[in-house]
C-alpha cells in the first residue's frame, strides 16, 4: 500500500492528524485537502515540512 501518515508540527511538537491518507490536493494558499483510504477528508492550513515516502511519513508545518 502507499498510505502514508501526516503529521502536524507545531514548533518542536509533532501531532498525527490523519492515518492512512491516499491524497493530498491545493485547495488554496497554505491550505490541504487531506483524503483518507476510507472516503474520509480534513483541510489543514499549514506548508509542506518534509514527505518520506519509504517512511510514509508526511509532516506538515503550522502556521
């Protein structure tokens, strides 16, 4: 599978927001669409940190 779990850091914290995502789109400045395996989806305002695709780690930066 190529799920990967996305992670919101806010300072030196790190918080999973969703598990097993399948996409993620633009949907407007500094702002995601989050979509899950299972039809279930999350908008998150924040800017891309670091992806690890081999780790199926995304990690997204607060603002």
């Amino acid at each position: 599978m190529c799920e990967s779990n996305v992670y919101l850091r806010n300072g030196n914290d790190e918080k999973l927001i969703m598990e097993n995502v399948a996409a993620i789109s633009p949907i407007g400045e500094d702002t995601f669409l989050l979509k899950g395996l299972l039809g279930e989806s999350m908008e998150v305002k924040a800017i891309i940190a670091d992806i690890n695709l081999m780790g199926h780690k995304i990690i997204l930066k607060a603002l």
